[in-house]
C-alpha cells in the first residue's frame, strides 16, 4: 500500500489526532512553510520559531483547523499569525 499523500494524511489527522499522520504533513510542507516564514520574518531565527508555533497549533486547534488541502491548514497559521503581530 502507498504511503498516504500530505492532503490525505492531513485530513486523517484531523479526523484522529494521529502523530504519524502529522508527521506526514510536517515532512511534506516544513521545507516550503520556512521559506514563507523567511520571507515574512526579520530574521532565520524568528522564521523557525515561526514555524514551531504553526505546527504547535494545528495540534492544540485541531478541532477548529480547515478541513481539505494541507495548504490551508499550517500555512495559512502561519501567515495568520504574522499578520496578527
């Protein structure tokens, strides 16, 4: 059996709360999620930090995250956060 896509892996995550699962997702968008928060950061430093808190919470909201494309779950976070500071 293939592995799960991050689009499937993000909506079982969702459904279940599953480490795996998200660690599906984290391996298939951390890379690009950085480089976005690099752009919107001043500093590498605060970019990985940025990242951190993104993923942090999609665990703690996981009830309230956007169901479908794993695009508009942890990558929206982030933008959202930095645009609330």
């Amino acid at each position: 059996m293939p592995a799960p896509n991050e689009n499937t892996a993000w909506a079982r995550y969702l459904r279940s709360g599953s480490a795996g699962d998200l660690a599906i997702v984290y391996d298939a968008t951390a890379a690009e999620l950085l480089r976005v928060a690099i752009h919107l950061s001043a500093s590498p430093v605060e970019a990985e930090d940025l990242v951190q808190v993104t993923y942090l919470l999609a665990i703690e909201r996981r009830d309230r995250a956007p169901a479908g494309d794993v695009s508009t779950g942890p990558a929206t976070a982030t933008s959202e956060r930095h645009g609330r500071r």
